[in-house]
C-alpha cells in the first residue's frame, strides 16, 4: 500500500516489497551460459574459418579429450543418440574460456558480442567458481544463484542479439531452451 514506503536518503520512496524477477535454478543458469557460449564460437569462428573452424581454433590434444567423452558417452548411452551434438558439446566451460582468451581475437570477435574484456571475464569467472558446486548438486546461498541467473541471462541476450543480427533479412531466432508445467 502507499503508506507502506519506505525513503531511503536521496531517494524516492519504493515499495516495501517489490516483485522480483523469475530466477533460473543454477544447473539452468549454467547450461544455458555454456551453450550461448558454443553458440557464439560457432558463429564466430565459421564465419572467420569456415566449416574447419576448430581445427585452426581448438588444439587438437583438447578435441581428442572431448571426442574421448563422445564415444565414452555414447557406449554408456546405447539407442540414446542426440540430434545436433558435435565434439564442442563435451567442451568444459574452462575449455569454452580458453578458446576465447587463447587466440587473441577478443577485440575482433568477442568485444562486440559480450562486451569489455575485463567485465566480461569479472562475470565469466563468476560462472567457472560456482562449477564445481553445481555439477555437485551442493547448495549455492541465494545472492550466488541470482547472481549466475543473471549472467546467464545477460550472455544468452547478447549472443542472440549477435545471431539475429547476423541474418541478411534481419530475421530473429528465437530458441525455446525449457518449458515447465506449473
């Protein structure tokens, strides 16, 4: 109600309790920063490389770990065969930070898309220290999933702007990444 405002100094008065925004449980916000992540690189280093892009990108010792895996996974996973998963899938998201600081291209090809350097690996970094807990299922303190909610939010709009922009007919691409029942 109005009478239940508050002021903070050189402030105007707000609400007591504000509505917050829907925040991503951790392993979502997490995936989907991974695979905004592939998804940039894709792009960006088809467009500059062409369909050999990670072979002139990515060190062939780390595209051997990730095809060891692949095929790992797939003689545990017997008739479970996924449509559009290539050797970046099984990429680690320090792997995925590797590949963008390691080539010098930042300026070139990332800057446009994530932003200055040094937020972006600020927020970046975040993600690679809250891994480890995640993939663990241990428990993060709230302002910790905010946190990577947020992040993740903040890559995946960058990088679809990024993809849309792309478009010659400046078509969009919207992506479903998940649905829910209530």
């Amino acid at each position: 109600s109005p009478s239940r405002r508050r002021r903070l100094p050189g402030r105007p008065a707000e609400p007591l309790l504000r509505v917050a925004m829907p925040t991503m449980d951790p392993a979502t916000s997490l995936t989907i920063a991974e695979q905004s992540l592939r998804d940039m690189l894709t792009a960006v280093m088809y467009k500059e490389h062409g369909v050999g892009w990670m072979d002139v990108v990515v060190k062939p010792a780390l595209r051997e770990q990730w095809k060891k895996v692949r095929e790992q996974e797939e003689k545990q996973r017997v008739g479970h065969t996924l449509g559009g998963v290539t050797d970046l899938s099984y990429a680690f998201l320090g792997d995925l930070l590797d590949i963008i600081r390691e080539k010098g291209h930042w300026r070139q090809f990332f800057e446009p898309i994530l932003g200055p350097r040094d937020e972006a690996f600020t927020l970046l970094n975040i993600l690679q220290t809250v891994r480890r807990p995640v993939d663990h299922t241990r428990p993060l303190l709230p302002f910790e999933e905010d946190l990577i909610s947020g992040i993740a939010g903040r890559i995946r709009n960058r990088v679809t702007i990024y993809l849309s922009e792309q478009d010659p007919h400046g078509d969009y691409y919207p992506r479903v990444e998940r649905i829910e029942d209530s």
